[in-house]
C-alpha cells in the first residue's frame, strides 16, 4: 500500500482537533485488514460512506487512489481461499452468538483460531496452494 494513504491528517471530533487517518483510506481498510468485512462493521461502513460523500468527511484522496485495497483483495481471495472462508465463518458464528457467549468464545479460542488462520494465510499467499494448510 502507498504510505501516503496513510498519512495522518488533522481532523475536528466533538470540537477538539485530533490526528486520523483520511476517511476514504479508513473506509476501505474495513474488510481489507482482518480479511472479511464483519456484519457489526456494514453500519459504519455506511455512515462513513455517507458522510464522505456529503462533504462532512473531507478525503484527499480518491477512488482511484484507493482502488489498491481492491486489488489487494482480489489477490489474497485468490491465493488464501481457505482463509478467507474460515476467516468468515468465524465471523458469521461470533455474529450470531449473544455477547457474552462471543466474548468469551473469543477470549478462549481467540488465540489458537488467530495461530491457525495465520498459518492458513502464510501457506496459501506463500504457495498458492487451496487446501491452506
């Protein structure tokens, strides 16, 4: 990715001037980053959308600009297939429990789930191979 994506900016919250990263680079980093985008993200997501496209978020960058997380996506679905998939299975189920069943199975599983898909994303971007592990 660019570093200029990423330059911090300043930016006004609640009165108080703050430093953050451009809104569009936020926006797109949703998804891009954990590898799927999580159901508890979309309302953000949106808001976000929303506001950068009224002018109340104001982005130097464009679309354009920012069409390298697409690419980058595309490329990781392609050689981490199985990644992707646990990674969004294992979303989908934490989304689905009550809070606290999903914090807690977080809490406990967290660590060997993140060891496991972390393997399954080396072996697949390093190899090409579908089966991840």
């Amino acid at each position: 990715m660019p570093t200029t994506l990423f330059q911090p900016s300043g930016a006004r919250l609640l009165g108080r001037e703050i430093e953050t990263i451009d809104p569009r680079t936020l926006l797109h980093t949703f998804g891009t980053i954990g590898g799927v985008v999580r159901p508890k993200d979309v309302p953000k997501m949106i808001r976000l959308a929303e506001a950068i496209g009224s002018g109340q978020a104001v982005s130097r960058h464009s679309e354009q600009d920012c069409e390298v997380f697409d690419r980058f996506m595309v490329a990781r679905k392609r050689q981490a297939p199985m990644f992707i998939a646990a990674k969004t299975s294992w979303e989908g189920v934490l989304d689905v429990l009550p809070p606290k069943a999903a914090g807690t199975l977080k809490q406990r599983l967290s660590p060997t789930a993140q060891r496991v898909m972390g393997q399954m994303n080396r072996t697949g971007s390093r190899d090409g191979r579908e089966d991840g592990l």
